[in-house]
C-alpha cells in the first residue's frame, strides 16, 4: 500500500509499505478514505521533535474492514 511516510526534517515520500495485519486484540483494519497531517505532526517536519526512524505519519478516517473480534 502506499502511505507518507516521514525520513527526516523536511523530508516526507510516497513509500510503498507493508499491507497491515491483525497483531492484538484490539486492533482493526481501516480502509482509509480520509487523511491529513496533523498540526503535531508539524514538529518533526521541521526538526523540532526528533526521530529515531521513519514512520508513517497522518490522520486517518475510513471504513473498518476487518477486525480481531
């Protein structure tokens, strides 16, 4: 799947990453149909907040399409 994906200050990709899976009980697979960056977010853009590695970053709003339960 494709998500934004945050390297560096400054520095966020289109990456093509792993599909999801069901790792915990409460966990649930979205199907995204909304998302943006959060005003959070914004710190470790700009280098304000540090990074040990890349991560997936956003807010996201979508349909539940599978769950533990």
């Amino acid at each position: 799947m494709k998500a934004a994906v945050f390297h560096a200050p400054g520095t966020i990709t289109c990456d093509t990453v792993d599909d999801p899976v069901i790792q915990d009980a409460n966990d649930i697979i979205l199907r995204v149909t909304s998302t943006a960056i959060c005003g959070s977010n914004l710190n470790m853009y700009s280098g304000g907040i540090p990074q040990a590695r890349s991560m997936v970053m956003g807010q996201f709003m979508g349909i539940a399409e599978e769950s533990s339960a």
